[in-house]
C-alpha cells in the first residue's frame, strides 16, 4: 500500500505511540478505503472516526468523488455515522485449489499486449481506472494472471496472488458465463492442494454454489460501502481484488 499510495497511508500518535493506522488509493475519481486498524486499548476514544475523516479529506482532495470500502457486518453502523451506504455484500470464502480441466477454450496466460484492454475492461466495470494495481499484480512473475477473449475481443480476465494465494481481480462480462468459469478453473488447477481465498458478490449465487461444491467453505461477510456518487455495477465483477483494495 505504501508503494501503491505513498501519501495515502495514516498513523495517529497518542504522544509517541502509534495507536491506530488506515490505508487508502485512488483509481480516478474513485477512492478507496484499506486497513483500518486501530489499538485494543485506544478504541471507543475517536481515534478510528479521526483516521477516517482524514483519509476521506485526502482522498477528496486528490479530485474522489466516490468513496469506497469494505466493513465487517459489526462496523456497519459506524461508516453509517460517517454518511457511508451500504452497496452490496460479498461472500469471502476458503478452500483448496483443485485440478480440473476448463470447458471448451482453456483462458491463456496475460501478457503484455493483453494488459491495455485488460485495464479498459476493469474500468468499464468499476468505474475508475486501477491501472497502477494491475499493472503491478502483472509484473510480479509469481502471480497467475489470465485472459479469454472472443475472437479478438477481450471479455474476462481473472488475478491471484500467489504469496497471498488470494484469487483476484476477477472480471468478465455476464454473456459469458462459460469463459468466466473457465478463468476460474485455471486459476485453481495451478493452486492444486493449496489453501486459497477468494471474495464473491453474494447475488452471484452460481459462482458461490460451483465453489461450495468444490468443498470451499464461507469465512465471513463483508458489506461493500460509499460515499458520495453510487459505485458503479455493471454485473462484471466476479471476485474483489482484496478486503483493502476493492
């Protein structure tokens, strides 16, 4: 995050000691809010509605006109009181990856000639550009990073962190749906017997039935949450990038 958004990282001190941190970046207009983290014994004193309200300020500042972020279902009624409304939910799951072999066309791996219609197609889909964020999920040569396209035309993509094992971005457009599993079955086939992770829209109820079958279990839910103009939803989003990232 720090590399990411050098100048949208936080602390607040109490004297000298650090008692509370929040992350933020910035894809155009959209902001978004990260960790949020603040010390056991300095809670319920104002010091997470403090972080807050400076890293929105920054964020403004910096041209955002919508604010976004993920909160566990308990901290809800706080961003409430920061004027946040909830958007929609996603289910975080847990489970192995697992060998199989993709329906029909099997997705390839990115490459560089892929990486300008993979960051428009995210950009229709979210509503700002996180060109920065992919460009550097790409270049690091441990992560899987695939596409499918349609004749010529881009129209899925799918990320996973390797060290992280976490599985996304993941994007497609809701014609094709195949494509889209099939982006999701490579990812898992490289992580065969690995402990992986992966957050799903809760009203994609399709992608969540496919992966309790494959014996992924839920961990929890977050609720995704903005300020200012409505976060955009074109039904392409299939998996988060991260809880701090969007």
């Amino acid at each position: 995050m720090m590399k990411l958004e050098p100048e949208g990282c936080f602390v607040t001190l109490d004297d000298a000691e650090r008692v509370g941190i929040i992350t933020t970046i910035r894809f155009d207009s959209l902001g978004w809010i990260g960790n949020l983290i603040v010390d056991h014994n300095h809670r319920l004193k104002g010091v997470g509605c403090l972080l807050m309200k400076h890293a929105m300020d920054y964020l403004m500042s910096k041209s955002a006109t919508t604010i976004g972020l993920h909160s566990y279902i308990d901290t809800v009624p706080f961003y409430e009181r920061l004027g946040f409304r909830v958007n929609s939910s996603f289910i975080r799951l847990v489970g192995q990856g697992i060998a199989g072999n993709p329906r029909v066309k099997a997705p390839r791996k990115m490459t560089e000639n892929d990486l300008a219609d993979v960051i428009n197609l995210d950009k229709l889909c979210i509503g700002g550009s996180r060109e920065r964020l992919l460009r550097r999920i790409f270049a690091d040569s441990g992560n899987l990073c695939y596409v499918t396209r349609n004749n010529k035309q881009l129209v899925g993509f799918i990320m996973a962190d390797w060290y992280s094992r976490e599985i996304g971005p993941w994007v497609c457009h809701p014609s094709f749906n195949c494509e889209a599993m099939n982006l999701l079955k490579v990812v898992l086939n490289k992580l065969a017997g690995l402990e992986v992770r992966i957050g799903v829209p809760e009203k994609r109820r399709e992608i969540l039935a496919a992966l309790r079958d494959m014996n992924f279990r839920d961990e929890f839910k977050v609720m995704r949450m903005y300020y200012g103009g409505i976060l955009g939803n074109k039904g392409c989003l299939l998996a988060m990038e991260s809880l701090e990232r969007g």
